[in-house]
C-alpha cells in the first residue's frame, strides 16, 4: 500500500519512494516528509519493528 508525504506514519520503519527508491526513516506518529528528491509518493517500508521485511 503506498503512503505519501504529508500522512502520519502508522508505524516506524524506513519509507522507500516510488519513483527514485531514496529512503526516508521516519518515526510513527511523524508526519512523512518528501523524499531528498522532493518526490511525495512511497511505495515500499521497511525495518519497522515487529515486522521481518
């Protein structure tokens, strides 16, 4: 599911966005910024705790 800038992260892990793969970390609760990039669209996360993707 992709999330996008400007959201609250549900959980905290490492965002990855959808058009250039650059990795955002963000905490949960915290709003997801754009990416170095300025993209606003993630379609990958990982190493949220908890999980094991």
């Amino acid at each position: 599911m992709a999330a996008h800038a400007g959201e609250k992260a549900q959980k905290t892990g490492d965002f990855y966005c959808a058009s250039c793969s650059e990795k955002v970390h963000v905490t949960q609760g915290d709003e997801i910024p754009p990416c170095p990039n300025g993209h606003k669209t993630f379609e990958a996360r990982r190493n949220e705790p908890g999980n094991k993707s």
